[in-house]
C-alpha cells in the first residue's frame, strides 16, 4: 500500500487518509476521493492532500477484517459487520469464551497492521455479549499478511455454553453453625448457577464426619448431575472428613488446594462418573473466587482437571472478601478459611 501526500489533481479513486475540511467541503477519513469531490478541493484552493492507496495484492481493510473474524469465529459466535477495519463477535449462548490463546498470538505475531483481541480464556458471558474485536491498523494489507493471519486463526473463539444441569447441596453441621449461615449459602449457590440455567434440586445437611457426610453424598449424587459439599469446617487436608467421606465411596479426588485466593482450599472429586466440588469457606460470598472459576467450567461442559487448577496462578490472585475470617494481611490468629 502507497501512503502520503499526493497533488489533488492525482487524487482521485485513493483513500483519504485524514479529515478534509474547507470551505463547506468535508472529507471523511476512508472516503473514496471521487472526481467531483476533487473538483471541490481544487475550487477551495487544497493544493495536495495525504491519501493511501492499494496495490496489486493488499486487501482492504474492511475486508481483511471480515475475513479475519470469520476465520476465528468458532462454535456459537457471530460478527458484526465490518467497518472502518474493524469487526466484533458477539456470543451466540451464554457460556464460557473457549480462547485458543496460541492461534491468537500467532494471529498477532503476523505485523503490527493485524491485531485480533479477546476476553480472558474463560471468561463468562451471557448471549449478546461482545468477546472478541479484530483491527486491522492502516487501510490495507498485503494479501501474503492476510494468509498468514487466517492460517493461524481458525475457529480460535469459541462459546462453551451452559447446561442447565442439576444441583445436589450437602452441608455439613458443627454446634456454633448457624441454620442462617446454611440457609444464606444455598441461596448465594443458587444465584451463582440460575446463569446457567442450572437449579439445586437437593439440600441434605448432616454432621460433620465421614460416615453421616458418606451416606448423604452417595443418596445426592445418585440424582444429580453435580454435588458441591460445603463443610461445617474447612479441608485442611487430603485425609480431612470430606475427601475421606468420598473415598469410602469408593470416589477418587482429582485434586485439592487452587493457586486462587479467594479459592485456595478448593476440592476437586469424582463420584459415580460425576463431578463432586468441596466448597471452600470464600464460596459463602457471592464475590468471585476460584470456586467460580471451576463450577463454570463443569456447568459450561469444559473440561477441569488438576494441571487446569495448577495453571490459574496467574491471574488467581482475587480482591479480598471483607468478610472473610483471616483477610491476607491480619495477624495470622483467625482460623483457616479458602
């Protein structure tokens, strides 16, 4: 592509580069100069004017774009229509934005005239919600650029969407836990999944020790598609009442402790084929926390094992819930909490 000043007398069928305005006469930036336009320059006295100009193989902006973000639109995302080089996806579903964070930066590493940006891999979203934008930077780019770009791309944004599965509570009971603090809770976890289209059909609330916790799991996990535990008393331990209550089972825990604070003393486990979560203490609040960050992913269909949990330090690192009983900076007396 061609860039620069050119004599008005030359200036027609290129792209003006930057605003003209005189004498009533007004040039949009990305206007096609035509021979009456220049007719106008000519009579308000515009000598020259800095303008672009494709040669043979670039493609033009807008069309770069939409090849662009056609090319990374994968399942359940639609794009805008493209203008001034740009185009937005948008979400199909609610769900989780996929990202191929590799295809992005592939996309990116292409020249500084190509950029492509997303939400955060697995961000939530709700239908409608824009998740991605391609800009292509200057009025056109080489086709050789453009085919680099969309080798990279393919079906990079994704949508996982919800299911609007079933939900099993058990609580479990120490003298001290108030029937309001319970109560409050489910009503938190039912606001946490009505997103998703997700309903808690079960509330079983048993002591806290393995053989009450054990029956209760296995009667709530045989009709519902996940069940979160939330313990009277933090897991502090692999060999703690709840994972022990879900290997009596015969269950198998994926993996416990998360690289998120709020979240750290998250469990993950499986019981009957199906996901179980040990709730960490933080998941009493409806702020964010890494309990978030895995009950999404299971409602949104996506896989979570242990080397996921292990790879959400960065960025885990969470604004502090107010109420929770030893805050990062106290003095280290309260109790352990997650």
């Amino acid at each position: 592509m061609k860039f620069g000043p050119v004599p008005v007398a030359e200036a027609v069928g290129a792209i003006v580069a930057h605003a003209v305005r005189r004498d009533g006469l007004m040039l949009k930036k990305g206007q096609i100069v035509t021979a009456e336009q220049q007719a106008s320059l000519v009579a308000a006295g515009v000598a020259e004017i800095i303008v672009a100009r494709l040669e043979p193989g670039d493609v033009g902006e807008d069309e770069a774009a939409r090849m662009l973000s056609e090319r990374l639109a994968g399942d359940h995302v639609r794009c805008e229509r493209a203008f001034t080089g740009r185009v937005n996806l948008f979400a199909e579903e609610s769900g989780l934005v996929a990202i191929d964070a590799a295809a992005i930066a592939r996309v990116n590493a292409v020249g500084e005239e190509i950029t492509a940006a997303t939400l955060a891999p697995y961000s939530a979203v709700a239908r409608g919600d824009m998740i991605a934008t391609v800009k292509i930077i200057p009025f056109a780019v080489s086709g050789r650029s453009l085919e680099a770009s969309l080798a990279a791309a393919k079906g990079a944004v994704r949508v996982a969407p919800y299911r609007p599965l079933s939900i099993g509570v058990v609580s479990t009971l120490l003298p001290g836990l108030k029937t309001s603090v319970v109560n409050k809770t489910l009503r938190i976890l039912a606001d946490r999944v009505a997103p998703a289209g997700a309903t808690i059909v079960r509330d079983e609330r048993v002591a806290h020790e393995v053989g009450a916790l054990a029956g209760a799991l296995e009667a709530v996990a045989s009709d519902c598609d996940v069940t979160v535990i939330f313990g009277a008393s933090a897991i502090t331990d692999r060999r703690d009442v709840i994972p022990a209550a879900i290997e009596a089972l015969g269950g198998r825990i994926e993996h416990f402790g998360m690289p998120v604070d709020p979240g750290n003393l998250l469990l993950l486990a499986a019981y009957g084929g199906k996901p179980v979560i040990g709730a960490p203490g933080c998941a009493r609040s409806p702020k964010e926390n890494g309990f978030d960050w895995v009950l999404r992913r299971i409602l949104a269909d996506v896989p979570i094992s242990g080397a996921d949990i292990k790879a959400m330090g960065v960025g885990g690192l969470l604004m502090e819930i107010a109420s929770r009983p030893q805050p990062r900076l106290g003095d280290g007396s309260g109790p352990r909490d997650g």
